[in-house]
C-alpha cells in the first residue's frame, strides 16, 4: 500500500507540472513599410505601416508602439496601422508590435534633413556651373550650367549680377517652366506659406528657404563670397510637403 501511495503522489505531481507548462507563444514579427506622409498643413504628419503578420496567428498580437526619438508616443490597438500627431522636432519614428512584454524589432523612418556644404555656385560670367537642382528621392544635388538645355532640370540660378538666386522661370520666361520660391530664413525652421518670391537677393551668412515647384523643401545658407563664386549648404527635407527643415 505504501508503494502504490508514494507512485500516486508522484503522478499527482508530474500532472500539476504538466497542466501548468505554458503553451509556447510563436515570436512577434515586426510591422513593414513604414512611411511618412505629410498633411495638407505641412506641420502634421501621418504615419503609417503594414501590419504584423502575427496579428493575424493564433496567438496574436496586443498592439502597436509608435516611438518618436526613442520616446514612446503611442500605445495602438490591433488593427490600427496608421497615426497622425505633430512633432516639434526633427528625428526618426519607429513602429514595433507587441504582447505582452514581448515586442517585435521596429521598422523605422526619418524625418531628419539631408545636410551638404561646401558647394560652389560660380559667378555669372563664369564657365563654372551656377545652377543648382535636386533629387527628391536622396536630397543629393546636380550643378548645372546656367543653359537652356539644362532649364528642366534647375530648380535654382545664382546671378551674380545682381546677388540673386533665382527661379529657372525668371531666367527663361519663354519656356513655360514652373517656379521655386524663396524666403529668409527667420530662424523658425519652418517654410513659411505666404510672402515668398520667385527671387532673392542674399548676403552672405544669411540662409534662405526655398520651396521647389513639387512641394519640398529646404534651407540654403549662403558661407561665402569669392569674385562672384558663391559657397552654400543646404538642409533638404525629404517628406514631400514637410515644411521643417532645421
């Protein structure tokens, strides 16, 4: 009897072990294709990704964290694969999926600008090139010569003649081509809406923002001065219609 009593607590045991084990939980794969997307007023933005494919497993997700420079911004339910809100600052936004205290790796994007220097404009009169124009994909920029042949491709001249930059549209009237707006640079690092023009004259020191005919931005700086020969940087915004770009 005694045997037969020691195996029965024994199996008591190894049952209670067994009915507690957790059932294993498959891992959080993260959300995808994260993008930004700016508002209609240029401040705000959307944010926005493919969900987790474990939402849709058995054992699921809770939610969705949305970081801000590693600051947690929003807890989001399943189902939720979008959010709007308006930063004050530049940085990256991050999206995670989580359960629990479990939380997938994050896919993330940047609202930070593109930062060249050391760029020179030459003089009018010069062979040198004094255009300048910009890819909107990777904020890199193309010197041009200041050419009819080049006019689709500038978005801003450097006249020397009159310490100006210039909309192409103002150099080619005949051309049908759409035009850059520029502004000072009022230390918001915000792109103003209203009072820009389609030229600027400029000192150096002083930075200017400008407004591309497609919707982005950026700021140009102007360094230097050299007989005629200008040197700039520039801060270019990547986010179509996003009007930060300190």
């Amino acid at each position: 009897m005694r045997k037969l009593f020691i195996l029965a607590m024994v199996s008591v045991v190894v049952l209670m072990f067994v009915g507690c084990e957790e059932e294993p939980t498959s891992p959080i794969d993260p959300p995808s294709n994260l993008t930004i997307t700016a508002n209609p007023d240029g401040l705000t933005l959307t944010v926005s990704w493919t969900k987790s494919p474990t939402e849709d497993t058995e054992d699921g997700i809770d939610g969705y964290y949305v970081y801000f420079n590693g600051e947690l911004e929003a807890d989001l339910e399943p189902g939720t694969y979008q959010y709007q809100f308006s930063p004050d600052a530049l940085g990256t936004i991050s999206v995670t999926a989580y359960r629990g205290d479990e939380e997938s790796n994050e896919v993330s994007a940047t609202t930070e600008t593109v930062e060249r220097n050391n760029i020179t404009l030459a003089a009018w009169e010069s062979s040198d090139p004094s255009s300048i124009g910009w890819d909107r994909i990777s904020g890199m920029y193309t010197l041009y010569n200041t050419v009819s042949e080049n006019a689709e491709n500038i978005d801003v001249v450097w006249d020397s003649r009159d310490q100006t930059l210039n909309s192409p549209d103002v150099i080619w009237t005949d051309l049908g081509l759409e035009t850059t707006w520029f502004a000072e640079d009022d230390g918001s690092g915000v792109v103003p809406t209203t009072g820009l023009e389609n030229y600027i004259e400029v000192a150096v020191g002083q930075g200017y923002y400008i407004e591309l005919p497609d919707g982005y931005y950026l700021l140009l700086t102007v360094d230097s001065e050299n007989e005629g020969n200008i040197n700039i940087s520039y801060k270019f915004q990547k986010i179509q219609g996003y009007r930060r770009v300190y």
